[in-house]
C-alpha cells in the first residue's frame, strides 16, 4: 500500500507540466522591468521623414505648374496657406496639399508664385517652413523655375 502510493505521487508529480502562478508572476515581472527600460520610439525622426515627403511632392507640384503653364491659357499659380497650398490658374483648383504635422509656413510676405507662359518665376523670393528643430528656406530664384531648400 505504501508503495502504490508513493508510485502514484512520483506519477502526478511527473506527470505535472504547467508553471506555477509563483514562477509565472516572477517571469512577468522580469518583463515589465525590460519593457520599462527599452527606448520609446523616436517620433521625431518620423516627422522628419514625413517633411521630406512633402518637399518632394512641393518639388512634384511646382515641376507640375511649370510645366502646364505653357500649354495653359490661365495663369498657373501656388498659394501657401497657413495649414496647406493650393496649386490653380485663374478658374480651376488643381491640386490642395496639407502640411504634414508640426510643419508651418511664415505667410507674411507674398505668398503667391506665379509661372511665366515660359515656365519661369514671375515673382522670385524666398519662403520659411519651420518645424519646432528646423526652418526651411525654400528659395525660388530668378529665371528658373525650380527651388531649392537650405536647412537653418
């Protein structure tokens, strides 16, 4: 009798393959203490990339203006706003582009471009985009119908 017992402990203690509700606790807590001390992800280089998006669809749009002005019988023209720009001729809207988050544009000045029927700058200045790290100048020379951005 003793024996059969003995047999049948040995074989409920073998036959045992769960963890205990100690040993699962105490690994749970070794987890939150790795996640606790891991990098958040960086936001900031998300922002950054998102800016460059928009500056190649801005590079995009202006290629785009330029291009349709000769064959256009309107003024092609790019307005900046203060959350967006609006690229139209004298009676269509043709493309609205919002400013991706945490992205402004200084408005003070003359915010209008407006295209030659040769492709060129009308009015050549400069614009600010600014982010809370970085301003951009985005600089429309004169003759030319591209820009070019220098970072601050």
């Amino acid at each position: 009798m003793k024996g059969q017992l003995e047999f049948l402990v040995s074989t409920i203690i073998k036959v045992r393959n769960g963890f205990t509700l100690v040993e699962v606790l105490f690994v749970l807590t070794i987890l939150s203490i790795l996640l606790l001390f891991t990098p958040k992800p960086n936001l900031t280089s998300l922002n950054n990339i998102h800016v460059q998006q928009f500056f190649k669809v801005l590079q995009s749009d202006v290629l785009y203006a330029q291009t349709l002005t000769p064959t256009s019988k309107y003024n092609i023209r790019i307005r900046f706003y203060a959350d967006k720009y609006v690229v139209y001729d004298d009676n269509i809207i043709l493309e609205t582009r919002n400013y991706p988050k945490g992205l402004s544009v200084d408005t003070r000045t003359n915010d209008t471009f407006e295209f030659s029927n040769a492709g060129t700058i009308k009015n050549p200045r400069a614009i600010i985009f600014a982010t809370k790290d970085v301003e951009y100048r985005i600089v429309f020379p004169f003759g030319k119908g591209r820009f070019y951005i220098h970072e601050n």
